[in-house]
C-alpha cells in the first residue's frame, strides 16, 4: 500500500467503523514491494503511538519478508529509539495439517509472534460466520484437547495451500 494510501486507509476505517480505537490492525499481503511494506508500517506505527492501533499485524508474510520487516523495525529503533519501531503482534497465515509453514512457525514463536490461521487446526482460529447460531457454535470450540501425537500425527509436511500463496513471493 505504501505511507499515504495505509494513512488514508486508516482514516477510512475510522469513518466507516465509528471506533475510538483498532485493536489489530493487519497488513494483508506482502505486494508492493519493499518501500511500499516499509511505508504501510512506519503508517501504521504513527497510528499506533497516536493511540488509534492497539496491535499491528501481517498476513501471508514469508520468512524473507518478515526478516525484511524486523530489520526495518530495527532501523526506526535508530531512528527514533528502542521500542519506537513498533511491533509485530500476530502474523495470520493459511496453516493446517497439508500447511504447515514449520519456518514461518518458528520464525514466530522465536520472537513470541502469534499465529492467527484461516484453514486452522492447532493455532488460534480464525472463526468465521454472519449467523448468529454460528458464531455461538464457533465459541463453544474449546471442549476437547489434542495430545503432543494427537498434533505429531498433524505433521505432514505436506505443501498444499488451498489458493493463493503470497508467502512465496520475492516482490
């Protein structure tokens, strides 16, 4: 997106939503370029220390981007001290059993990121529904458990993403 676009996009939130404040904020994919991710996060880092974003994110982030983004949140360190460089709370990614992005998974538990899957099963899921009944069902998920072979058995190391994969790219 870029500087000017993620000011304007957050402005439009605001508008639209008739919040006081964002709780997570999510960049959505990895496009544009690095200038332009570089952009999108100094906005959002603004917006945060404005009291506007409690967290900043990013989805469909590969390992190369988020290693471009923690050196960039080291650069703003210099610039404006420690800790002004903002900081990435959750990365959401397409994660599951035939998914299982065991690099971007240790990337982030390395640096106590949170894992936010759409297609879950075993990290913080992303429920989903427009349905009242639904969404009550979707709360009462956390009736059972899984045993360390219960999730060892979820390791297929499989590649099979069920779309788009924005992780891969090298833009």
């Amino acid at each position: 997106m870029g500087y000017e676009q993620t000011k304007a996009s957050i402005k439009s939130s605001f508008k639209q939503t008739g919040l006081d404040y964002i709780d997570l904020y999510l960049i959505h994919a990895p496009y544009g370029g690095t200038a332009a991710r570089n952009g999108t996060w100094l906005a959002l880092v603004e917006a945060k220390r404005a009291g506007l974003i409690r967290s900043i994110g990013v989805s469909n982030y590969g390992v190369h981007h988020l290693d471009e983004l923690e050196s960039y949140i080291k650069e703003l360190e210099g610039q404006y001290g420690k800790g002004q460089g903002g900081e990435l709370s959750v990365g959401q990614w397409e994660v599951h059993p035939w998914l299982t992005r065991p690099d971007i998974v240790e990337w982030c538990q390395k640096r106590g990121v949170v894992i936010e899957a759409y297609c879950p099963l075993g990290f913080v899921p992303l429920p989903k529904s427009v349905t009242h009944s639904r969404i009550e069902e979707n709360a009462n998920v956390y009736d059972f458990g899984l045993t360390a072979e219960d999730m060892k058995s979820l390791h297929t190391m499989e590649y099979s993403p069920c779309s788009w994969d924005p992780t891969t790219s090298n833009d």
